[in-house]
C-alpha cells in the first residue's frame, strides 16, 4: 500500500512538473514573439547612434542653452517615456535630451560591465556624435545619481548644473547589500523571461514596479502601451542585474572623485522616502557634493517625484536655467 501511494505520489510530482515545464516554454516563446513583434511596431522617436559599435537611442526636442540631460533609474524602461511630460515642457525653454543606456528602451544591449566610467563614457560619446552641444544640466532619478554625478566630476567644464530626484547619495549606495538587491532583479528576470510579468501585467498585476501602473495611466494611450512594450522588453535584463552588481564598486569611484565643485546641485527628495531616517540622512548630506546646493523635501511624493509632482520638478528645473542666464 505504501509502495503505492508513493507510486501515485512520484506520477502526480512528475505531471505537475511536466506541466510547469511546458507553460514555461509557452511563456518563453510567448515572450520572444511578442518582443520581436513589438520591436517593429513601436520605432524609436529619435536618433540611433553608434557608440563602441553598439546604437544607442537619443532623443532631442526644443532649442536653446544649456542642455537639459534626462536621465533614468535602474529599471525604468526609457527615458523618452518617464520624463514625456516634464520634458516637453522644458523644451519650450531650452534644448532637452532624453537617451536610453545600453540594455534599455531603443538601445542596444552589451556584455561590457556597467562600470560607472564605462556609462558615462558612452553618453558622452552619444552626446558628441549626436552633435548636441554643452553646457549640460544633468538630470537624475534614483540610482543614475551616480551617473550625472559622475559626469560632472570628469567633465566639469561642461556641467552648469545636477538635479536629482530622489537621487541616492553615493555614501548610502556604497554600503547597500548588492546580494539582497539581486535577488528580487533574478526574480524579476525569470518573470520577464518565462512570459510571466507580461501576462500579470496584462491583466493589470506587476505594473506599479519601476511606476509602471502611474505611467500607463497618465501616458497618452499610444505612448502608454509603448512604454509596456519596453517595460516587458528589459524586465530582469542582464544589463539592468550588471548595474546592480556594481553599486557598492560605483558608489565608491564616485566617493574617490570628489565634489563637484560649486557647480549649482538641486536636490529633491521624495517625502516618502524620507520615512526612512537613513535614506533621509543621507539625502541631508548630498548638499555636501556641492558648494551650491539646494535640499528640498517634496510633499505627497513617492521616489518618483517627476510623476507625482511634476510641476515642481519643472519648476526647479526653470528656476535652475534662469538663474543661469
């Protein structure tokens, strides 16, 4: 009787398995299909341009000095899509650009480390070939404080100004545990391989990672499905899990590289984040980057303060340029 059950057990183990097994596999073509398949629906709205022979995408709208740069966080699909509104509404006062690093939206992924020199060596190629001019102000959300930090510190004579929105202090990001970071983006990835985060988020589950449920709701409705498309696209990808790896190694150049000098530094932090006192403190101390530099706690914000006040985040922007002139 035993030797049955146990019979019977093996046989129910096996079929769950094998059923498992081909849902996965379903989920997986599904998945490359449907990304092919996107990828020639939705053309990228700007430039490709070939950067140590990967096409990296670069978007650019209005006239005018200083160069407004746009950049995204780890995670978020593109940067033509998250700053769609706050960039338009720049544009009518000076030149903006938004670009997608290797491995998002409509550029190219890579093997190459994502090293922080490495990213912003190749915007500042993409930004050259580009034929985009400096003076830049750079403009960051969350893990890219590194980045534009970093580009004002190598290139500080082609850097009027940095915002960060809810950007992270490198001393809060060189002692962040990379490995508890990696496991919801391993997690991440197998969801976004095997079909799953799409299916979820087709019926509405999974979007408010990287504000995705925000952004399909406010987005015109065409916009808004191209955004989808390249959230699926780059869910759990190898170049997103390479920028996460080497938080505590970027942090740290960046620590080595010093301040930025007086060049003027906004820094704005989401009230939400700053519940946590650590998160909160740190954010204190990005003033220290700067010996011009502006702190301010943004009311009713989430740690994407550019959707959940963007009139703010425009304002600052403004009052940053014209002070400029």
């Amino acid at each position: 009787m035993n030797i049955l059950i146990r019979n019977l057990q093996r046989k129910k183990f096996f079929k769950v398995l094998i059923i498992f097994l081909l849902i996965t596999i379903i989920g997986c073509v599904y998945q490359s299909i449907m990304v092919n398949y996107e990828s020639e629906k939705y053309k990228n709205p700007g430039q490709l341009i070939k950067v140590y022979n990967h096409k990296m995408h670069i978007y650019g709208e209005g006239k005018g000095t200083p160069t407004v740069v746009f950049t995204v966080g780890s995670g978020t699909p593109s940067a033509y899509t998250d700053y769609y509104f706050i960039q338009k509404s720049i544009s009518k006062i000076t030149r903006t650009i938004s670009y997608d690093r290797l491995g998002y939206g409509w550029s190219d992924k890579t093997s190459i480390d994502r090293k922080i020199d490495q990213v912003v060596d190749e915007l500042h190629t993409l930004l050259e070939k580009s034929g985009e001019k400096p003076p830049y102000v750079l403009v960051g959300n969350s893990l890219s404080s590194l980045e534009v930090i970093r580009f004002a510190q190598v290139f500080p004579q082609e850097v009027v100004g940095v915002v960060l929105i809810d950007g992270g202090n490198p001393t809060y990001y060189a002692t962040l545990s990379e490995k508890a970071t990696l496991v919801p983006m391993y997690i991440l990835q197998l969801a976004g391989k095997s079909g799953l985060v799409r299916t979820l988020g087709n019926v509405g589950i999974l979007l408010p990672l990287t504000n995705e449920k925000k952004r399909a709701k406010l987005l015109p409705e065409g916009l808004s499905k191209v955004d989808k498309a390249l959230f699926y696209k780059s869910s759990g990808e190898k170049n997103n899990i390479s920028e996460v790896k080497t938080i505590n190694e970027n942090a740290k150049k960046v620590i080595d590289g010093g301040t930025i000098g007086s060049i003027p530094l906004i820094i704005l932090t989401s009230e939400k984040s700053a519940e946590d006192m650590i998160w909160k403190k740190t954010q204190m101390q990005l003033k220290d980057w700067s010996a011009n530099s502006k702190h301010e706690i943004v009311k009713n914000s989430t740690h994407y303060i550019h959707w959940d006040k963007p009139n703010v985040v425009y304002e600052r922007i403004k009052e940053l340029i014209e002070s400029l002139k």
